[in-house]
C-alpha cells in the first residue's frame, strides 16, 4: 500500500465519532520518503476546512520555525494522532486515539522516518509515556513502538501553545535548533537502531 492509498482510505473513514462532524479528513502531508515527521494531537477547525495539517495560527509558527533550520514543509512530513477534528478542539477520547492509530502506525511504517517530532504533550505521552514534558523537551529518545517499529522521539512544545507563552516559544525556538544536528547524528549512527531492546517500553535517551 503507498502513502497515497492509505490516505484515501482515511478520507472514508467511519471508525469512530468524530467522523459525524468532521468537514474534510486531515491524514497528514509532506514527503511520504521525509527522514523528519511531526505529529500533533488533531485537526483544528482550519485545517478541518481545508483537509491539511497545521495550516492555522500554530502552522504558521510551526513553518517559521521549520524554515529557521532550512526544513521546507515539503521536505517533512506533518500528521496528527486523530485524523479528523474533535469538536471545540477538545482532547481526543481515548477511543478515538485508538480507532485512528492503526493509520498513524501505517504512515509511519511507509515513511521510515529518521526523526519523529512530537508537538505539545499528548503527542508526546503517546510514544515517549510516564514524562512531563517540562523535562523531556528537546531530549531525543529512541524506543520501539509494537507495528512501528524503532524510533527516534524528539518532544517540543505544541507551537500553539507556544503562541501565547513567550517563554515557550523561546524554548521551542532552541528546541528546534538541535534538529539539524541531530539528522545528522541519527544518520551516522547505523547501529542506532539495533541497539534498542525491543520488549522494554521504557525509551532510552539519544545521546
Ligand atoms: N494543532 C494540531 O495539533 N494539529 C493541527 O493540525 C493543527 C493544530
Ligand atoms: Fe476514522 Fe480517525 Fe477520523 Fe475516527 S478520527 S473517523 S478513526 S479517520
């Protein structure tokens, strides 16, 4: 299956609740080959409209910050947890997490990306569990998820949240700033992978 069959599939989508509200379904988009993903939590009410991820206020801040590394949106690849917008922007149920997971799984297993950056906190807790992400922003731990495979998380804030916080943006700002080195070590370093235990679900720290 191809990135772009997945997608459609998706765009029929009735697993769960939020498919009785949704405008358009919001699979993600970007190089299906990027060695970079971002995922956050779910569709907001723009990118509902327009089927695209992160094209609202936080997008913006999330291509600015992209573009001070020398990242095109092109480059990357930008998805969700949930596909479709919960409504309000509430958090999604657990439910719903679990109904639209099997297509997050799937995009990640035909990407292969190098890098998995989590925005905001419930992205995070998703791969990188049992941490605040006061202490694991900017960190980069590397963990096999079951039917993911082995992966290198790299939390930040959510750029929405950095929005109205001066002081997170900041820190998102420096966050984004270890990326490109990073690449850079991940791609270097072949055994990275080979080094993870697969039964622990404890991440390790990339160092
Ligand atoms: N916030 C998210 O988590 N995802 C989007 O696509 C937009 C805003
Ligand atoms: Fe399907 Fe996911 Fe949308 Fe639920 S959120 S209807 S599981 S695509």
């Amino acid at each position: 299956m191809t990135l772009e069959e997945l997608h459609q599939g998706i765009s029929t989508c009735e697993k769960c609740g939020l498919s009785k509200e949704r405008n358009k379904t919001v699979p993600g988009d970007g190089d299906p080959h990027a060695d970079i993903v971002f995922i956050g939590e779910g569709p907001g009410r723009n990118e509902d409209q327009q089927g695209l991820p992160f094209v609202g206020a936080a997008g913006k801040l999330l291509s600015e910050l992209m573009v001070g590394i020398g990242l095109e949106r092109k480059d990357a690849f930008i998805a969700n947890v949930v596909k479709c917008r919960p409504p309000g922007n509430r958090d999604p149920l657990p439910e719903e997490v679990e109904a639209c997971w099997p297509y997050l799984e799937q995009q990640l297993k035909l990407i292969d990306p190098l890098l998995v950056v989590t925005l905001g906190r419930h992205s995070m807790n998703r791969f990188v569990p049992n941490k605040s992400i006061s202490e694991a922003h900017g960190q980069a731990f590397r963990r096999e998820i079951p039917n993911m495979g082995k992966l290198v998380f790299f939390p930040i804030y959510h750029p929405a949240a950095a929005l109205y916080r001066p002081q997170l943006k900041d820190e998102i700002v420096a966050d984004f700033s270890k990326v490109p080195k990073l690449l850079a070590k991940i791609k270097q370093d072949k055994e990275m992978r080979a080094e993870v235990d697969s039964q622990s679900t404890q991440p390790k720290l990339f160092t």
